[in-house]
C-alpha cells in the first residue's frame, strides 16, 4: 500500500515495488513509505533524484545512476543479446522442439509460474534458504520468458531520465532478436542454397562445418524447430511486456470510493492521458499483430477443414495451407491426432504430396477426432492466464479466476485427450494440476500476509516441492535429449577441425544437394 495526496486528498492502491518495505512503515500512511526504496510519487512510481529504474531486476528497483558503467548501455544489450543468442544456437544445434509433446506443458507451466503464480509470499530475513529457492526458481524458469540469470547479473541503472514503463519496452526488443537470428540464419542458408559466392567468403570459418555436416544434419529442420520454438517464446514476451504496459490501477480514498486511475508501473501517469497515449498504441499494435495471429493461424486450417467438410465446397480447398506454412503447421502440430485414424502424418510426406502436385484433400484429412487446433489453444491460454494475472480487481478474485483456469484446463485435456501418444495427454493434465496446486498455495500464503501472519515453513516446503518437479522432469528429458545429440554434436567439432576445403568444392557439393527451404 502507499498513499500519495492528490488533489488535496490523500489517496492509496496496491504498490508494485513495496513488497521489500518493513510492515510498521506500512501501518501509517503518513510517513514517506517510498524513500526506503529510492523511491517517491504515486505508488512509488518515479526514482528519487539522481537514481533510475535498474535492469535485471523484478520489482524493478531504482539505483544510483553516478555509479554505473560508462558504456551501460552496450553493456545491456550485449549482455541480454549474447544470453539470446547462446539458447537460439543450442536450440538450432540440438534440434530440440520446445513444441512438441514432451516439451509444451512445461514451457507454459515455466511461462506462467514465473509471470503470475509465484513470489506472493514475503518471506522474513531469517528464511535465507527459501529465498534462494525463489532466486533459483526464476533462473529456470524465467529463461522461457526470454529473461536469463536476471538474479544472478548485476543490476545498474541505464539513465536517470528514463521511467519504468520505458524500461519494460525494452522487453519488445529482447522478444525481435530471436526473429532477427531466424530471418538471418534463413538468408544465409538460402544464400547458401544458391550458390552466392560472397558468403562463403563473409563465413569462410564455417563453410567446411556447414558443407560437411550437412550431409548428417539436417539443419533447415533445426532452422524450423528453433523459428517454433522461438515463436512460443518471443509470443509469451510480447504479451507479457504489452499487459504489463496497459495495467491499470484505481486509486481509493479514505471512503474506499475510487477518484481515479493510473498506471500499475507508474502511479504517476493517468491512465489513457496523453502521455500514456504512446504506450498503449505500442502495446495494442503488438496485441493485434504478434499475440492475435498466431493462434489465427494453427486454429485457421482445422476450421477451414471442417468447413469444406460439412460444405463439401472444393473451392474452398484453394486457400488451404500452402507447402511453406504446412511444413511449419506440421512441426507446431505433428505431435497431435489429425483425424487420420491416429496415423501420423510427418511434414516430409506433406510436402511430397505437394511436390508431386497431388492436393492434399481437406474432405478427407478431418473428422471430430482432428485435434491439430489445440496448438493455437495453448497461445490462447497464455493470453488467458495474462489478462487474469493484469486485469484482475483485486487478490482474490485473481487466485479464483487462476483456479478455474486451472481446472477447465485439466478438464479440456482429460475429455479430449488431444495427443496421438497418450502419454503426453497425461504430462499436461499433471501439469495443470501442479499449477492449481501451487495456485492454492500461494493464495493461502497471500491471504497469511494480509492478515500479517508469516508463511509456515510447511507451506514453503510444498510449494517448492510443487514447483521443483516439473524442472527435474525437464532436466531428464534434456539429458536424453543431448544424450540422443551427442553423436551429432561431437561430428560436428570434428569436421569444424579438418582441414578446409577449397570453396570450389564446396560449390560443387552444394549444386549437387540443392533444395528450397
């Protein structure tokens, strides 16, 4: 809580950055509650002078900017850069699929627990040991937000002049660079692919390692796998970063009316005023672009299956998925039943159905069993859980809204049964009820802070027990993974350091293996 006088009127909310604030500071509005945390104005929202909004930190914590790094700024981007693109190439080169069976339940559970399940609890100096728990859950978690290590990297103010709100936009340019890699490692490959003698040149270190291992790796399906993967990613960090911009708070007087509304991060600017203007054009030109297409694309084919099924309209076979977006639909949506009798139906068999210009028949290729959608309904229940978490009215009504999310979800899963390997229909309905269970924890800890009772280590145990099961089932699948790699991994090393050959040969070797991406 903090208090703020406007208009002659002393006002107060729920502050976003005094979870740290010692409670008898909380017990009287009349002092400057702020100033403990570098901070002052409505709802703590500005840094007190000479200190800024700091990065790598949540809540975002203001620092001495006169301390900081000549170069902060280069020093951020390359530090949140390079994390990005050490987990684009481990993702290229392991030929993991974060969208497959195996995989998809924990990226949302990661993706939610770390966005709005966890850190409701204030946990007392004492508890040394749970607060490195929390730090170490938010080091494996936050990693599939696109935020890496944040505490274990030193937080520094990038300038004083800048708000909070700017600094989360800088979640926008985070979520690009995995776009830009893709779009980069694309050119390079179709360059490649054609015979441009310029980058053979430009990528002279690599050639031998691309032209020779290649023959064992098929690294344009990497290239798909890792634009998937990243499309998940980047998607959940362009949501999250837009309803964080345009959450709103309602200011209450001593009455308990409210005379107002601001921004949640930045209790000094009104709502929908002029200088919130900007940031809410930003965020609904993302939320209609980035979060509203993607799942129009993945649910758009079932529908149009449907259509022409119960129309039986050949006309409307014309604007199906062509061979580009059905090889992309295929590895979002191979792991599910496809109306085909459970038989599985890989991206090679598509394509090879296109290149012999047989059509791919809609009439034929849906029924009810045809569950290929629920790979746009998982972004839906990203988005879902989002708006609960950042437009909720108040605790408890957000903790009830989370639950019934949570139950829906295991109902969906365990009615339809989605998956052509049922195993997988099992991990996800495990999944959303560890994320209910956890979802009942935090609102029991929430509801022992209001009425300023410490959380039971009881409590803690469970929660993080809860918490730490679907990381140990993740860390066994990465393993079998890389186990699985480990041959691929290891030619690759050995081919980067034989000896190199003239680039005439390697367009030799290309001409005679080229294809179209």
């Amino acid at each position: 809580i903090n208090a703020s006088n406007v208009s002659n009127t002393t006002v107060a909310a729920e502050c976003p950055y005094c979870s740290s604030i010692d409670k008898d500071q909380l017990s009287h509005l009349e002092g400057d509650i702020c100033s403990s945390i570098n901070r002052s104005g409505v709802l703590c929202g500005d840094c007190i002078e000479g200190f800024g909004p700091a990065v790598f930190t949540s809540p975002i914590q203001c620092c001495n900017c006169s301390a900081n790094p000549q170069y902060r700024w280069a020093l951020y981007f390359f530090t949140d850069f390079s994390l990005v693109t050490v987990f684009f190439l481990l993702l290229v080169i392991l030929n993991v699929s974060i969208t497959s069976g195996p995989a998809n339940s924990y990226v949302f559970f990661a993706q939610v627990i770390s966005t709005g399940f966890n850190g409701y609890e204030i946990l007392p100096s004492s508890y040394t040991f749970w607060k490195v728990l929390q730090d170490i859950s938010v080091i494996v978690y936050d990693i599939w937000n696109l935020n890496f290590f944040r505490p274990l990297l030193p937080a520094y103010c990038l300038n004083e002049s800048l708000n909070s709100l700017q600094l989360l936009s800088l979640g926008y340019v985070t979520a690009l660079v995995p776009i830009f890699l893709i779009l980069l490692l694309y050119l390079v490959i179709a360059l490649y692919d054609k015979g441009f003698k310029p980058v053979f040149f430009v990528c002279r270190p690599i050639v031998t390692c691309f032209a020779k291992v290649r023959r064992t790796w098929n690294v344009k399906r990497s290239v798909i796998h890792a634009f998937a993967s990243f499309l998940v990613l980047s998607y959940t960090k362009f949501a999250v970063v837009s309803f964080l911009l345009l959450q709103p708070k309602p200011l209450v007087n001593h009455d308990g009316k409210s005379v107002g509304l601001v921004v949640y991060y930045y209790g000094s600017m009104e709502y929908f005023s002029s200088h919130h203007a900007p940031y809410v054009a930003i965020s609904l030109l993302v939320l209609l672009t980035f979060v509203a297409v993607p799942p129009i694309i993945l649910i758009y084919p079932t529908i149009l299956r449907l259509v022409v099924k119960c129309t039986n309209s050949p006309m409307l076979e014309r604007i199906s998925p062509g061979r580009r977006m059905q090889h992309f639909l295929d590895v979002m949506q191979s792991c599910y039943r496809d109306g085909t009798n459970n038989r599985t139906v890989d991206a090679q068999e598509v394509l090879d159905q296109h290149s012999n210009g047989t059509e791919v028949s809609l009439r034929n290729s849906c029924d009810l069993s045809d569950y290929r959608w629920f790979s746009g309904l998982y972004f839906i229940f990203r988005i879902v859980f989002l708006c609960v978490t950042v437009m909720s009215p108040n605790w408890f009504a957000q903790f009830i809204l989370q639950q019934f999310l949570c139950i829906a979800s295991v109902l969906c899963f365990t009615i339809f049964r989605p998956y052509k390997n049922n195993a997988y229909n099992n991990l996800d309905c495990v999944m959303f009820s560890i994320l209910s269970c956890i979802n009942a924890v935090n609102a029991y800890s929430y509801y022992l802070v209001v009425i300023e009772e410490s959380v039971s280590l009881d409590i803690l145990v469970l929660k993080y027990f809860l918490m730490f099961c679907p990381f140990a089932y993740m860390t066994c699948y990465v393993t079998y993974q890389i186990w699985k790699s480990r041959r691929r991994v290891f030619e690759f090393f050995i081919q980067c350091h034989k000896e190199r050959p003239i680039v005439r040969d390697i367009l030799d070797d290309n001409s005679s293996n080229n294809s179209n991406f």
